[in-house]
C-alpha cells in the first residue's frame, strides 16, 4: 500500500528479520494503476514483493519477525534518488552523446562512449553507497497491530 500524505510516502510491510544494523521489511509493491477501477482486470496491472533493509532502527527490540509496521519515506527524499538513478545518468548520457557527435561525427563511436560515460558515473555512486544509504532510507513510523 503506497500513499502520499504530507508529502511522505508510507508503505505497509511486515518484519522479515532483524540484524544488528538494520532490520529487512518485505513489502508488496504495486504498480501506479492500482487505485484503478479496472485495475482487478487489467494485465498490466502488477504486484512485486521487496525486502526492504531500514537502517538506524531506534528500539529494534521492540519488534519482532512477523510484526506489521509502516515504512515512511519522504517525498523529497524519493525524488533525490530518482534524480540521482535516472536523472544525472540521463543528463550524462545525453551530453556526452552530443559533445562526441560534434567532434567525431561518428554515430557508433559517439553512443559507445556516451554509455561508457557512465561506468564512473555508476562507480562513483556504488563507492560513496554507504553515505547514500543513510540518507535515502525508509524510516519504521509505527508498529501495526496484528500479523499480515
């Protein structure tokens, strides 16, 4: 369940474990069209289930495997992630794409390394990753009363 409130993303998930760092939370995620009417008889209408890991637990004691909670993300902080998945590499991609056409003139040569381009890119991300988890993360908001 996914809904937009205060400008905060909320997802309903159920504990799958607790580690000493952080405890990893399965939740189903479902397509944008599920507030469709049609949506029960539509093929392109989809559901996936994730685990979730949630750094920086206060309390962690206080809950157990099976227990239901709501993760909560801010909007804000979804959009950084966007951005920096899909936004910068497009950004990348394309000017590199255009620089090297214009100096070469060489369609294939100007993709390849348009998409090269990314590789420090994508480096550069999976290097700092540990800085990145701790500031985009979900944040456990409430326990839910029962199991799912």
């Amino acid at each position: 369940m996914q809904k937009q409130m205060d400008s905060k993303i909320k997802h309903f998930g159920v504990i799958q474990s607790i580690e000493s760092n952080h405890v990893k939370v399965r939740i189903a995620q479902t397509s944008a069209c599920e507030t469709c009417s049609a949506s029960a008889h539509c093929s392109a209408s989809e559901s996936k289930e994730k685990i979730i890991d949630v750094y920086n637990v206060p309390k962690q004691q206080q809950f157990k495997v099976g227990d239901g909670v709501i993760l909560v993300e801010s909007q804000a902080t979804g959009m950084k992630a966007v951005f920096l998945g899909f936004g910068i590499p497009f950004l990348i991609l394309t000017a590199t794409l255009f620089i090297s056409m214009k100096l070469t003139a060489n369609e294939p040569f100007a993709a390849l390394l348009s998409l090269a381009s990314l590789i420090p890119y994508y480096a550069i991300l999976y290097i700092m990753r540990g800085k990145l988890r701790r500031k985009l993360t979900f944040h456990i908001e409430q326990a839910v009363a029962g199991d799912a």
